[in-house]
C-alpha cells in the first residue's frame, strides 16, 4: 500500500476533495497535545481556527452542559483569557478527564479544518506514529480509500518535523523502515522557537516515538479516542 504526502492547508484541501484518508501531522505541538488530551481522557478535543471562534464554539458548548476548556497559543504562547495554551504536558488527566477542550492554534487547526472534507481525519505525532499509520492502513483497506499524510509547516512554511514525521508515519503504513528523526526534529526552527519560550520540556516530549497507542479521530467537529 502507498501513501501520499502532501503540504499544509492546500494539500489538505485536495486530499479531502479526493476522499481521502486524512492524517494531519503538527509535532510541535498541537497534533501532540490533541494525542496527550485523549490519552489522558478528555472527551474530545474540537478544533477552531480563529481565536473567536474558539471562544464561540466554548461558549455553545457550556452552554448546552459540557465541561468545556478553552485552550489555544498564539506565538507558542496562551491566548490572553484562555485556560491553557497548546503545551501536552499541561493537559495532565486531572486537567482533562471527563472535559472537551475546544484547541485554537496557528498552523494544525487551519490544517484540520482545510481537511473537513475528507471521510477521515486522523492527527498523527511521533508519540503515536506506529497506531495512527495502523488505523489509516485498516480504514484504507476497508474502504478501498487512498491516504494522505500532510505535513502541516509553520505559517506557510515547510517545517523539517512535520516532514519526517509524516515521512514515518508513510513508511509504517507502506511497511518500509522508517528514517531517524531525533537531528530533524531538535534542530528545527520550531523546536529552536519553543526553547527560546523555556519549552524545552514540550520538544523532548513531542519527540518520543510509538510510545502512545492513541489515535484522534475527528468524528462530528470533535476529535475523539479511535479504536
Ligand atoms: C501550531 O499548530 O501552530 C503549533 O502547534 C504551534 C505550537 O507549538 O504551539
């Protein structure tokens, strides 16, 4: 079986347009700490693409019951008002369990919602590289549907993580080994961003490999825990 990579909001759009299986990629952070929110037992994590909207989308969600987290970064940093910002090691089961996080952030949000289209929308990170690559290979040979990696980038720009992320993740689904990531990761722009910030902690994290077997599926404007 072969995957596809594609780039950024555009290549999520035509992925999505094509039906597409979806595996949107930001490994610093966001599509981590959507991973880390699930495995920690949120109920599900609903992605906005612009601050109000987020503000929007939690207001109706308390409003009709839910216990709602506003979450989001500008900049690497909380969104002034917000509850938490886009770091995974914040989201411990004591501050997720049981609550939907609506998640505003710069790049994987917009990704994700370029990607509405598409019958399945995946978020995959290095911590669950090895169980999204298995769920998108079972959903593709179920539905006969091709996939698609995109790798999200920063602000337009191609970024070396999302990119070998996405690499590994095309190769455990195409069963060939996959290249090293640790000097691509560490050494990026974003990672060189996140620890000028003191987030050092957030890179390290986000660079473990195939230690989560959570996979985020976007089911109705919300990711939730997939088999
Ligand atoms: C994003 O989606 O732009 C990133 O996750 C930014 C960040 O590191 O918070």
């Amino acid at each position: 079986m072969i995957a596809r990579l594609a780039f950024g909001p555009d290549g999520a759009f035509r992925a999505a347009r094509k039906g597409h299986v979806v595996i949107v990629v930001d490994t610093l952070r966001a599509s981590t700490t959507v991973t880390t929110i699930l495995e920690n037992g949120g109920r599900g994590v609903v992605p906005a693409a612009t601050v109000e909207e987020a503000k929007e989308k939690a207001r109706e969600l308390s409003s009709s019951g839910g216990c709602v987290i506003l979450a989001g970064e500008r900049g690497g940093l909380k969104i002034p008002g917000f509850d938490y910002g886009n770091s995974p090691l914040e989201f411990t089961r004591k501050v997720v369990e049981e609550k939907i996080v609506v998640l505003t952030t710069t790049n994987f949000t917009r990704v994700v919602q370029q990607a509405a289209d598409a019958p399945l929308i995946l978020a995959g990170c290095l911590r669950n590289a090895e169980a999204v690559a298995g769920l998108a290979r079972r959903e593709a040979l179920r539905s006969g549907r091709k996939i698609t990696v995109v790798h999200s980038g920063r602000k337009g720009e191609f970024s070396p993580e999302d990119y070998v992320t996405a690499c590994i993740i095309k190769c455990l689904i195409e069963g060939v080994a996959p290249p090293s990531h640790e000097e691509c990761v560490l050494d990026s722009p974003s990672a060189k961003s996140l620890a000028a910030l003191g987030l050092w902690e957030d890179v390290k994290y986000c660079s473990q490999l195939n230690v989560s077997a959570t996979v985020p599926v976007m089911k109705s404007g919300a990711f939730v825990r997939g088999l």
